[in-house]
C-alpha cells in the first residue's frame, strides 16, 4: 500500500485534507463509504466528515476527549484487528455532532468513529459499554 | 427467519460458540441470557437504532456555521485575540 500522511487533527498548521474510507458506512448511511476529513484550524476542535461524492453533505466531528478528557469507549477487539490498528496512537477516534439550533450542540459517545491514522480506513463502532454513554451527550457551548 | 419454541432454562446455541437461554419468561417480558466470546459485540437493537437516528439528524447539507464551544476545558486549541 502507498504511504499516505498520517492524519493528525492536533497539529494541523493549515487547513487539510484528508481522503477518509468507511468500508461499511455509517449506521444509516451504509451505502456512503468515502469521505473527506477536512479540518480547518480556525474551526477547531470540530472539523467535519464531508461525503466525497457529495460535498453538500456533511458530518461535523469532534474528538470527544476534548469536551470529556475521561472517555473511556471500550473497543472490541476484534474491530481494532480488522482496522489494523497495532497501537493506541494509530487510532484517530472521532465523534458526531449533532447541532440543535444555536445554543445547544451534543456529541455521541456511544457509536464514534475509529479511524487508521496510517491507512485512513474507519469504522463507526458500537462501544462494548454503549449504556455507560449517550448518543447526545451535551456539548458545553457558547451563546451566539 | 429460524424461529424455534423454547422453554424457560431452554438454550440455542449459535455457532458453537455463543449460548443464548431463555432464564425467565413473565408475562411479555423475556429474560435472555447470552454467553458469548468477548469479541462478539452483544447490544439491545434499540442501540443500533439510537445510533442510526442521531446520525441521520447529525447530517448537515450545507456548510452550517459551527457552534462555539463554551470556556472549553483541557486541550483548547491557542486562539489569537484580535
């Protein structure tokens, strides 16, 4: 396989780009599986999943361990394998955000998106402690 | 679909390897027990649901402003004010 740039969302310097595939889609949105990951320094700490073929249509994704440092998403193995993902460092783990109007926005912690830095080959995961999480659990954001 | 009769303590097994009992039946609610290898995800379909649904009202389509996060603990990216 090619080298391709290890996606690294904390040190972006200008704003990115980076082709992102989920073999298996997203639940609900089986049937898209290519993406682009765009990250924009002056959008941090959201950044969005953009539909490669559509780039009207987009997801906004946080890394959750921003809003909550103690995350703990247990991962089944058997995924980590499939991704090929050898050590904690090769694991880009993003969040879906859900924005509700103008003051209120939720992350959800129970599905997040695991991404290969190395290959950028993702997955959405169920996390083994799903019922510990919310789909909507609460953004702390600013009034506009 | 397989569908099969069992009684209360009854058990299938899948693959050989993940055991599903039938512990108790009360009225309409059934208790399921499941025995599975730890790499075999076991949820609640609501779970799947739940999931599917949030990321249906997540989609944008188009470029929405993106809300601001409030006094952001740990890791907030250095800022510039103008």
């Amino acid at each position: 396989m090619n080298a391709v740039d290890k996606i690294d969302m904390e040190t972006l310097a200008t704003p990115t780009l980076n082709e992102v595939r989920l073999p298996t889609g997203l639940l609900g949105f089986e049937h898209i599986k290519d993406y682009v990951l765009l990250a924009n320094p002056a959008e941090q700490p959201f950044a969005w999943l953009q539909v490669k073929d559509d780039v009207a249509l987009a997801f906004i994704v946080i890394d959750p361990y921003i809003a909550v440092p103690e995350y703990k998403p247990n991962l089944p193995q058997l995924d980590i394998e499939n991704l090929g993902i050898q050590n904690p460092d090769d694991a880009l783990l993003l969040s879906i955000v859900t924005v509700h109007g103008n003051n209120r926005a939720t992350m959800n912690l129970k599905g997040p998106i695991v991404i290969n830095r190395r290959t950028h080959i993702g997955k959405q995961i169920v996390i083994a402690n799903a019922s510990d999480y919310s789909v909507q659990h609460p953004l702390p954001v600013a009034a506009v | 679909m397989l569908i099969l009769s069992r009684k209360s303590g009854e058990s299938i097994v899948i693959d050989g390897r993940i055991h599903v009992k039938v512990v108790r039946v009360e009225g309409d609610v059934v208790k399921i027990g499941i025995e599975a290898p730890s790499d075999i995800p076991v949820h609640r379909e609501e779970v799947y649901q739940e999931i599917q649904r949030s990321n249906q009202q997540a989609l944008t389509k188009q470029q929405s402003s993106l809300p601001k996060l409030a006094g952001s603990p740990a890791k907030t990216p250095k800022t510039s004010q103008p």
